[in-house]
C-alpha cells in the first residue's frame, strides 16, 4: 500500500484564509530551558501553535455551516477515511465546475475529488483570486447521487463573490463533509484509491 499526503504542512507565519490571522508556532518551553524543570537529568522542547481552522488543507464539518449539526469531534471517522475516490478533471474552460464526463451511478458512497491543478498557485495572491467553485447544479447532483466527502485542490468550494455559499450550504446540510486546499491530487489515479 503506498500513502500519499495530500495536504499543505502547516508553517510559521503561512497564510491562512485572506483576512484570517497566520500562523503562529513558537516554543512555550525549548530543551534549554526546560533543563532545569527537570533537574539537569532530562529535557523536552513543548510547543505551542496558533492558527485558525481554515488554514492548509482542512475539513469542514456541518457545523461550520449550521451552529446545531455535528463538528468535527461528532463527526464519524469512517466517514472520512477509508473511502472509495474518484477524481474528476474538469477541462478549466469555466470557473464554475459542472459533473460534466462523471458517470451516472458512479459517486455513491464515494469521496470525490476535483483535481484542477490549482494548487500549484498555492502561496500566491493569484490562489485566492478567480479561482474554480462547485456550480449549484453539480453541488445538487453530487447530493442526490450519495457522495461521503467532496475535497477540492483549491481554496473555497464556493464563488467566494456569492456571499450565500450555495456549496457549502447544501453539501454540508446534506453532512457532506468537504476537504478544501488539497494539494498532489496529480499523484493519484482517476480511480482505484482510497
């Protein structure tokens, strides 16, 4: 079995979502100054970090959308690991990405990933802006066909401009969790992952 991370490591002053504030790791204790707590006998570097939720690649519970479903501490964990994918490589014609070449029948029960290419903007202005976005009509469709987990390689499932969030709100009203800020998806094949 080969496993491959798909997620952005979190650093020291990285960007979070634009307006959010960076992240801030630093040493609440490093080996030096811990040498005394410890009587000269042993020493320990104890970390500490702050940082929002949408920083790096993350998921979003229902209750980021809807304050009375579940976070991420109820959500079940077979929910979000250990299921079947499948990608779909939308043609970048058009921001808004239909189910266009996705097979009827094919999604249930499924995480289902988008895979533009995107991420390799990642750390740039150019990232947040004009990006791709779930269209409404494929948000429903994924719904109704019966997908677990959507996750995206870019920065919001939404058109960051439709204050609404129709993608947000209907996958995670379905409690259809969503992975946003994937990066690598180019190492995995359309099909046959977990």
């Amino acid at each position: 079995m080969t496993l491959i991370d798909l997620s952005h490591p979190i650093e020291d002053g990285m960007a979070a979502y634009p307006g959010l504030p960076p992240v801030r790791i630093y040493p609440i204790l490093d080996h030096d100054a811990s040498r005394d707590r410890y009587g000269g006998r042993a020493e320990f570097h104890l970390g500490g970090a702050e940082l929002a939720g949408n920083t790096g690649t993350y998921l979003d519970a229902p209750f980021h959308r809807f304050r009375d479903r579940e976070d991420l501490a109820a959500l079940p964990l077979e929910s979000v690991v250990y299921l079947p994918g499948l990608i779909l490589d939308p043609d970048g014609s058009e921001r808004a990405i239909s189910l266009e070449g996705v097979e009827e029948g094919s999604l249930r029960g499924r995480a289902f990933l988008v895979r533009t290419g995107w991420d390799a903007r990642w750390g740039s202005e150019e990232y947040w802006s004009d990006a791709p976005f779930l269209a409404a009509a494929a948000v429903e469709e994924l719904v109704a066909a019966g997908v677990r987990l959507v996750g995206v390689d870019f920065g919001n499932v939404d058109d960051t401009a439709d204050l609404s969030r129709p993608a947000h709100t209907g996958l995670l009203e379905a409690g259809i969790p969503i992975v946003e800020n994937l990066r690598g998806l180019e190492r995995l094949p359309r099909d046959g992952f977990v």
